[in-house]
C-alpha cells in the first residue's frame, strides 16, 4: 500500500520529487512487499 497526500502525488509524478526522499521524509507511507515497485514507474512525465 502506499499512500500520500495530493501535492506529493504531483511533485513525484512529475520527478520533482525522489520515492526514495519522500518516504524518507515522512510524505510517503509505503508498505508491503510490493509497494516499492511504485518507484519503477516514476516519474510518469519528466518537466
């Protein structure tokens, strides 16, 4: 499961913003074996 806030969503979305440094940070809630696969499709665009 992974979970986080709207702004978060768009920032990592739009590679402004790490997987890794959010869940680092707090901003990100991840669990599961499977909920670090998440990062492999980040960013979805790049700005």
């Amino acid at each position: 499961m992974v979970e986080t806030d709207p702004r978060t969503w768009c920032a990592l979305a739009l590679g402004r913003l790490d997987f890794d440094a959010a869940v680092a940070s707090g901003a990100v809630t991840a669990s599961g074996h499977r909920a670090g696969q998440v990062a492999a499709w980040l960013p979805l665009v790049e700005v």
